[in-house]
C-alpha cells in the first residue's frame, strides 16, 4: 500500500520500517513515487476489448512486422502509439492502415468490438478474404477499398446510420445490391463499389440515401433500368454507372453536375410521354358568385330578351341526359344480376375447369378474418372474372385442380391481367435462342443434367466465353408454360426478382415452343445434398455455417415477403431448392415457378398427399390455402433439418419418429432433449444456448396456427442477434478466462 505511506500519519521507527530504511519522506521520495504510478497509469491507457481486438487483428494480418508497435498479447496501444492508432481517451477512434502490403483478413466480430471506432481505413492493401459482415457500431468512415475482398454487400451495415462515407471499390464483390440497406443509411455522403462484379438492378431504396453527393458504380455487372428515384437525392453531385449493362432510358429530372453513364446499352433520347389520363372530375363545383348589390347593375345582370329562353333549354338538356345516364346504369346492373345469377346457380364442375386453359390465384387471407377469400380466375382471353368459392367441406382430388400460382409481381401482374401481353423489349431479363442453350449444353446431354424436378430438367451451360449458367428446361404440359404472353409475364416478374440470396434468373427463352429459364450457375449443389447425401458430407456444415444459411435463407424470404411492392409467396420452399455456393452461402431457388407447374394427371396428387411432404403447413392439406405464413412454416421444417440433420419424412426411422416437425416439436423446449436430436454430424460442437435459442425460433415457425407464426421479419431479425450475441458472448468468455488471443479458435465456429 505504498499510497497509504505517503498519506498516512506514521510514527517513529514502524514508518522508517515501512519505507524500507529510506526514513523520513522526502521530496524525491514522493517523486519516485508519482513516477511509478504514472508509468502504471500508461501501461493501462487502453480499453480491454480494443487491445484485444487489436490483437487480434494483428494476428489477421500475419503479424506483419512493418506494423510498428503492434504485438500479438496485450500492449497499449493508446499508450505506447501502435502505427495507425488513434485513441481518444482510453478508447480507439480511428485505424488507418492504407497502403502497408497488407496480407490476411480481418473479421467482422473482431470490428464490432471496437464500440467508440469512427475511422476505419485499410485501402490499399492485400487482403484477400470475404468482406467483414459486422463493423463498429459508430463507425462514419470505412475504407476497404483496392484490396481483394470478396462476397456481397455487407448487409448488417443496416445498423450504422452514422456512415457518411463507404468506399468498397476495386475489390471482387459481387451478389445484388439490396435496397433496404441503402434505404436506412441518411447520412451517407460518399458511396463508391465501382470496380466490382456487382450484378442485377440498382436497387430504387438507393433514393434514400438523401445526403448523398457522390455515387459510383462504375465498371460492375448492373443491368436493368437507372431508377427514377436517384432523381430525389437533392445533394447529389456526381454519379457515374458507366460500363455496366444498364438499359431503358435515362430518368428524366435526374441532372447530377457530374453524370458518366458511357458503355451502357442506354437509350439516350427522351423518353416517351405517360398515356395520357383524362383529369377525375372535379369534386368542388364552380361557386357561385354572391348575388348584386341591390339596385346594382352589372353587364350579366342586365335584362335580355333571350336569357329566359336560354336557361331553361339548359336544364332540360340536363335533366333528359341525367335520366338517360340512370336508365343505361339500371340496365348494366340488371344485366350484371342476371348473368351472375345464371353463373352461380350452375354447378361447380373442377374437372371441367381443369381442361380449360383457366390458372387459380388463392389470395393472401388478411390477418384476423376467417371468411374464405375470392378466387381470381385469369382466362386466356378474358382476365377479370371473379367468383365466389364456396366453404370447402370435402376437398376434391387436387388433380381437379391448377397449382396457384406463386408470382404476382410489380408491374408483371398488372400488365397481364389489364393488357394481357408483355413487351419483350421491358423484360430485364437476356433472351436466348434455343441454338445458343443447345450448344452450351451439348444438346441437353445427359451428362450436363444436373437434376430433375416436377417442373423440368437442369442443365450445365458453358458457353464460348467461359461463361457457366445453369438451364432450365420447362415441361411444356403446363398451360402458363405453353402460352407465350403468360409465360413473358411471369418471366418478367421474375427477373424482377433481385437478392443476394435468391437464386437470380439471367434469361429466358421462349422460341420453337419450347421454354427455358436461365439461371446463375450455383457450384456446391443444394443443402439437401450436403446435409443427407455422404456420411462426411454434414461435417462440411458447422454450427456457424448452419445459422449463416439459416439467416440467409431467412433475409431471401424476408425480400419475397415484405420488399417487393407484392408479396411474393415461394410455395415450394425446402432444403432442395436452397443452393450453397463455394463459401456455403445459400441462394433460393425456384421462387415464382408455381404458376409454371405442370398439369397432367400423372404430376397431380390430393392436397393431403402434398400436405404430408413434410414442409407444407397443416392448412395446405385441409384447405388449399398457401400463403406467407406457409412459407414461414416451410422455412421452420428446413431450420428443423439444420439443427438435427434429419430428413422432414424418413420412413427409415421407427414409426414415431418418421415425420420430423411431429417428433421434434415436444422436445424444442428441453435441454436435455435437445442435446439427443441435434445432428450428431456435430460432433458436440456447438454451444448450448445457442442450440436453444435457435430451437425457440423453430418452435414459434412450425406452430399449427398460421396467425401464431411470426413474419419474417422478425425470424431474420432473431438470427441477426443470435449470431451477434453468441460470438461475442465466446470472446467474453475466454478473454476473461486469460485464453491467449492467437491460441483462441475463431468464435464464429460456435454460433
């Protein structure tokens, strides 16, 4: 307690004593002693969680010896003046580390802990891992840019409003850029990702960004049209999209004082003026002028021969033509009783329905109504006719019937069901022609088949330029399939289908009747495969990698869902139709194609046969409906296969443990239980409350009630801070239990 010697009162020797014979305090002995806590004070200038996340990122970087000051275990960074280091107080502000010769990588759970960073700056560098999925959460400058980074744009960024300036440019990103993101990011003034391999639109949410003053996308893989909205950024001065695949006109109020859009097949002229639409009438009639002073006299009030005459012509001509109008309305009205009367009174024939080119749309039930809801029959020459079903008490054979279908997308549907035909000059979409598919894929040989679905074959496509593209081969039974303008239609609503994990379409073809969609090629195969395919097989999907494809299969559907202008139900959503990538990100697949489902007799089976699949909700089976909350139910099943490694039906297993949501559901909220279903595949690696939380997600997914499912939303928003919460929560803990930085396995291994 050598604060206590030199505070405290001592007498005679017992003070000498405790001052180790150096006697009565003197000034130098206060000195030395000042000096001494001072140098301790600077040893402990610097957060914790910065010095380690420091460490740690110095071990990222290979421990590079040019990093001046750094070490791998502890130090002071504040204190000691690490390169690059910024500090405020005890805590770090500011890294910038631009053109060191930077190898390695550096993970987005090691930023977050940096709690007061602002300026993040490592361009120039090498780095050559996946772009970080977390920052520090004040962060207002990021710089990534010139380095090798891969994977798409980060989409937690969401949670940093304070982000003025993001540069990302010459890098190797790629995926679609996702408009919710840019949507919640006011503040941003610079936005550079040019010199990537970014694909699909740009995303309308970027008319956000309403603080935005420099935008460039320059030399990327961006189709489709210049959205009007960037037009509403007041502060924009300079934007470039040149060198990309943008097409259709440019919007014509968006005039930034800088604007490069060179090596676009951009039409540069005018665009052609709105139809025009005769004004409402008006609802507020011309007032009528108050009557003259009396013994006034005006021009209009002046006596006329004729004005008598005049005005009473006038209201007849009115009163013959309101009566005309009331009759001609009491004729379409009777009219329009009658034959709806001679509809209803005929029986409802399915079988002959089936027959007919005639496609059932079932229509989302809005929340906390239970009357059964108007199904919307679109016929090939007529698009507008609507009946009333009747409550169904026995379910006819689903052979009766045509699949609904999924897709009613943006402008797609209203073209289809107003106009009927598509324009294939609107379609974002590239076409192909059937000798182009042909010789990529060998003429459809067998040994370029990839799959085999209800809707068709897939096929391996390389073309001349290296270019590999996955075809889908169409099976031309299918009404929608076979007529040319209701298949544009729903390609058109596809291509408008853009998300970074979604499986994006990249044509069509549509000549010599056939159809084929075009697809980007997706290397790893499908999570069905990994997960029950070879007995080593699951041990590629580590708990980290499960939740990631849980989250992202959750965000797709979150896009379906909530983002687009309609909700888009996928229909068909299970562990077959999720593709995984190099890096095991998942991409959706087949979302839309509902309406593409074919209608022969031998592709039909009973609503309780499909009911019993395993991934459709019990509503499916008891009354055709199928809607969000289906997919929120499909969605729970395919988190229910990640976590126990199990197949959704499984007539292998004993009797009472064959249907997987029967048999999980009782246990999900049992520790005990837990431990015995989770995917032995595991091997135990995993943390338990992890396990648990991700088990209470499923439970609230697979509940029997659709109105008891949470949206979408919500699920992402939970696996957002499941990941979050777990990785920290590992790094917590062995920092406080002294585990040396570099001997600490990666925390994301036990999300």
């Amino acid at each position: 307690m050598r604060g206590a010697v030199v505070d405290a009162p001592m007498k005679g020797d017992r003070r000498a004593c405790i001052l180790g014979g150096m006697g009565r305090p003197n000034g130098g002995t206060i000195l030395y002693v000042l000096v001494i806590s001072f140098i301790a004070l600077v040893n402990g200038a610097t957060d914790p969680n910065d010095v380690s996340a420091l460490n740690t990122m110095f071990t990222g970087f290979n421990s590079d010896p040019k990093l001046t000051n750094w070490v791998q275990n502890a130090g002071d960074p504040c204190g000691t003046n690490w390169l690059g280091v910024t500090c405020d107080g005890t805590f770090v502000t500011s890294i910038k580390l631009s053109n060191m010769g930077l190898n390695g990588k550096v993970e987005g759970w090691v930023l977050q802990k940096f709690q007061h960073l602002s300026v993040l700056d490592l361009s120039h560098n090498n780095l050559a891992s996946g772009i970080p999925e977390m920052f520090p959460p004040k962060l207002t400058e990021l710089d990534l840019s010139y380095n090798q980074l891969t994977g798409s744009f980060p989409y937690l960024i969401i949670n940093i409003p304070t982000l003025t300036s993001i540069k990302l440019n010459n890098n190797k990103l790629s995926g679609t850029l996702d408009g919710q993101v840019f949507s919640k990011l006011t503040n941003l003034i610079t936005l550079d990702i040019s010199n990537n391999a970014i694909t699909g639109p740009i995303p309308e949410g970027m008319g956000d960004m309403v603080s935005l003053r420099f935008l460039n996308m320059q030399n990327n893989k961006l189709t489709g049209p210049i959205p009007d909205t960037l037009a509403n950024i007041p502060s924009l001065e300079t934007l470039d999209v040149s060198n990309n695949a943008l097409t259709g006109f440019l919007p014509p109020n968006l005039n930034p004082k800088n604007f490069r859009y060179g090596g676009n097949p951009l039409n540069t002229q005018a665009p052609p003026p709105p139809p025009f639409t005769p004004p409402p009438p008006s609802k507020n009639p011309k007032p009528i002028p108050p009557p003259p002073h009396p013994g006034s006299r005006t021009p209009d009030t002046a006596p006329k021969a004729e004005g008598g005459i005049v005005s009473g012509a006038a209201i007849a001509g009115i009163v013959v033509g309101a009566i005309l109008v009331l009759a001609a309305i009491f004729i379409a009205v009777w009219f329009f009783v009658v034959r709806k009367r001679s509809e209803l009174t005929k029986p409802l024939d399915l079988e002959a329905n089936h027959s007919s080119r005639r496609t059932w749309f079932l229509p989302l039930i809005p929340a906390g109504k239970e009357k059964p809801p108007k199904m919307k029959v679109f016929e090939a020459d007529t698009f507008e006719k609507e009946v009333e079903e009747p409550k169904i008490k026995a379910l006819p054979p689903l052979k009766s019937l045509k699949v609904p279908p999924a897709l009613k997308v943006e402008e797609a549907t209203y073209k289809v069901e107003s106009e009927g035909k598509v324009n294939k000059s609107n379609i974002t979409a590239r076409e192909f022609s059937v000798a182009e598919l042909q010789a990529a894929t060998d003429s459809f040989s067998e040994d370029n088949l990839l799959g085999e679905g209800s809707l068709g074959c897939v096929y391996r496509a390389e073309f001349p330029d290296g270019e590999v593209l996955a075809v889908k081969k169409l099976d031309t039974t299918a009404s929608m399939v076979r007529n040319e303008d209701d298949f544009l239609s729903v390609v058109d609503g596809l291509a408008r289908l853009q998300h970074t994990n979604s499986n994006e379409l990249v044509g069509y073809c549509a000549e010599h009747g056939q159809r084929l969609l075009v697809y980007k090629f997706i290397s790893r195969g499908t999570l069905h495969e990994l997960l029950h395919g070879s007995a080593d097989s699951p041990k590629e999907l580590s708990w980290n990698v499960r939740v990631k494809i849980a989250l992202g299969c959750a965000r797709a559907l979150e896009y379906f869902h909530e983002i687009v202008s309609q909700p888009v139900v996928h229909r068909n959503f299970r562990s077959s139709n999720i593709l995984l990538d190099d890096e095991l990100n998942p991409h959706v697949s087949d979302c839309g194609l509902a309406a593409f489902t074919p209608s022969s007799a031998e592709r039909q089976v009973s609503a309780q046969v499909l009911g019993s699949f395993g991934y459709s909700p019990p509503e499916f089976s008891t009354s055709g409906m199928y809607d969000v909350k289906s997919d929120v139910y499909s969605f729970g099943v395919v988190m229910l296969e990640l976590m126990t490694g199990r197949k959704p039906l499984d007539s292998s297993r004993p009797r009472s443990e064959q249907n997987l949501v029967r048999w999980a559901t009782p246990q999900l909220h049992d520790i005990d239980a837990l431990a015995r279903m989770v995917d032995p595949a595991l091997e135990g690696a995993y943390p338990a409350k992890s396990l648990s939380r991700f088990a209470d997600i499923v439970a609230l997914c697979v509940q029997p009630e659709p109105e008891f499912r949470p949206p979408i939303s919500e699920v992402v928003q939970s696996l957002v801070r499941l990941m979050q919460r777990a990785a920290l929560s590992k790094r917590r803990h062995e920092y406080n239990a002294g585990v040396p930085q570099t001997d600490m396995e990666d925390p994301s291994d036990y999300l």
